[in-house]
C-alpha cells in the first residue's frame, strides 16, 4: 500500500492551522504522518499544533521562503509519497483517496486538486474566487487532457518522496517552487496531473496590500521560471511551452483590451452605449460558460457567482499591473543585470 505524510510549513499561523490539522487528520484515508514546520513562529504555532498529536519540528531560524521550510520538513519523511499543505488550507475529506489514484501510473511525480476560497468577505477574496472558478473549470482541465498542466497547486499537490529527494528538494531558485517543479519534471519526460474531483480550500488576501503582495510574488516567479525554462520546453516539453506563451500573450496584450471601451469612445468616435455593450457581452461570453459550469459542478449557488463577478476586475488591474511589472524585471533587467529580481518571499496573508 502506497503511504503518504503531509507536511505543513507554518510560520506564524497559530490562528488558521487548527482548521488545516483537522482537515488533514479526518481524511478517508488517513495521512501515514502529518509533519508541522514550525518556521520560527513567535505565536503560539507550535502549541497549536502539538495540541493536535502531530510531528513538530521547529527551526532554529526561519528560513525565508515556504521551499526552504519544506525542505526542511523533507528530510524527515519516510513514506512514498508527500503532500505539502499551506497551514492556511483545508483538504476535503477525500482528497487524499483521490489524490492518490493517478500515482498507480509510475510516470506521474506531481498530482493537485482543484482549489477553491475558503472565504468571501472582502473585495480581494470575492475577485480570486472567480479567478479560481474560471482557472480550474477551463485552463486547467483543457491543460491535463493535453498532459500539460501549466503548475500544480503548492497549497496541495503530492509528491514521490524519492524523486523529489533526487531533485534536490523543493526549488529554491524561483520563488513560486510549485512551477518551477511542475515544468521540470515535464521537461524530463514525467508527468503533472490535475485530479478536478479532489477540492482545497485555499485562505486568499484579504486586503489590497496582501494580494499585491502575492501577485507580485506569483507573476515574478512565473517570469523566473519562463526566463530559465524556455529554452528546454522548446526541445522537451513543446506542448506546454504552447501554453505557456499564450498566458505570456494575454499578459502582453491585456492593457490594450481593458483599453480598447476608452479608444473606440474617444479616438475613433463610437457610440459609448453599443461600445460598451460589445465589451461587456465579448467579456461575458467568454467567462460565463466556465463560471457556471464550475458553480453546477461545486454546487455554488448561480446568485453567488454573479455576486463576486464585479471583483474580479480588481483583481485583473492588480494582475496586469504586476504582470507587466515582472516580465520588464525578470526578462529585461535581470538578464541585463540591473536587477537581482524578486528573491524575498513574502506571504500573502497576516
């Protein structure tokens, strides 16, 4: 029988990491051993989680990004597969049983489920529950019938022990570890898999300061590893350098389309009514299919969904603003050494 431990970097998370050590420690089928990462924490996280009969290892220092608090954790595992849980999710109660089905193929070394927010209070958090909705009932299963997941989820993807370990670990060269492992292992021939029936509940930010942050965090890395990875996609991985460039392009040209209302308006003299209307059905034909089918599939109610969609356009603004801000850093500046690039990691929420 395959056999699986989860381990949880925590650093500071004494408030949401009962609600993750529940979650983890009530599965259909039980973790083998759940591992907490004390990173440093100056609250109570280590109480916490002794409180709930776990493994604890606590680090001298921190270690300055979720990779490294990972690896630190690593070194302790025993069993044939891992499963990295943020300490700010929440597994549903099958998604190991499920999680575990695509490993029966000896080419798969990643596997994630699908991500959803756990929580709607606040502009930020309604915007990224859209983004979930659309990204993991359109892009991603699109991306696993062409066998080429652009990134399994660092919230809650599982991994073979061995061949992470003869990776060297979680990747520390980028800042978003997820990715970079993901275009890896396809660049030698392996396999990313997106199980869409296992659910995780992700704590997004709450505020403008932290989704700035985690954008910010997130389009850097995804430069990183274009700038790193491109050259061995072209020769191994084709197929999911394909998707790739089509995100870099909708990065590109997103300024032009969210100005393109303004344009025909004012430069090319077009009726405000009709323009506007040609942009906003253009827009809803295109996100409204997916949202609705993932609402049906996750049972979300439909007044939901069309009560956050107005967020999501925050949301886009923050992402185009950092996306551009990455790609002019990491490809342009970095290679010209006039930057060192985003190397701090920082969390996306207090």
């Amino acid at each position: 029988m395959t056999t699986i431990s989860a381990i949880v970097p925590a650093h500071n998370e004494e408030q949401g990491l009962g609600d993750t050590l529940e979650s983890l420690l009530s599965q259909t089928h039980p973790f083998d051993e759940v591992i907490v990462v004390d990173d440093h924490s100056t609250d109570r996280t280590r109480q916490v989680a002794l409180s709930y009969g776990v493994t604890v290892f606590t680090a001298e220092t921190n270690q300055g990004s979720k990779a490294r608090a990972q690896n630190y954790g690593l070194r302790y595992v025993w069993t044939d597969l891992v499963l990295p849980v943020d300490a700010d999710t929440v597994l549903a109660r099958d998604y190991v049983e499920l999680i575990l089905e695509p490993f029966e193929n000896p080419r798969v070394a990643v596997a994630a489920g699908c991500v959803l927010t756990r929580f709607e209070d606040t502009a930020p958090e309604r915007g990224r529950s859209i983004e979930y909705l659309f990204g993991f009932h359109f892009q991603r299963p699109i991306q696993n019938a062409a066998n080429s997941p652009v990134v399994c989820s660092g919230c809650c993807s599982a991994f073979r022990t061995r061949e992470l370990r003869e990776f060297g670990g979680f990747p520390e060269r980028t800042v978003v570890e997820d990715m970079d492992y993901t275009w890896s292992k396809q660049e030698e021939g392996r396999r990313a898999v997106y199980v869409g029936d296992a659910v995780a509940q992700a704590a997004d930010p709450s505020t403008l300061t932290y989704l700035r942050k985690q954008v910010w965090r997130w389009m850097a890395g995804f430069f990183q590893n274009v700038r790193i990875h491109t050259l061995h996609l072209a020769r191994h991985k084709p197929l999911l350098l394909l998707w790739i460039l089509i995100a870099v392009w909708d990065i590109v040209t997103a300024p032009l389309w969210y100005a393109m209302p303004f344009l025909l308006i004012f430069v090319w003299n077009q009726g405000v009514m009709m323009t506007m209307l040609w942009w906003m059905g253009f827009e809803l034909l295109l996100l409204t299919p997916p949202l609705f089918y993932g609402a049906h599939r996750r049972k979300i109610p439909y007044r939901v969904v069309m009560r956050n969609f107005p967020y999501v356009y925050l949301n886009k603004v923050v992402n185009t603003y950092y996306a551009w801000k990455a790609l002019l850093v990491e490809l342009v500046l970095v290679p010209l050494r006039l930057s060192k690039g985003l190397v701090t990691y920082e969390k996306g929420r207090a």
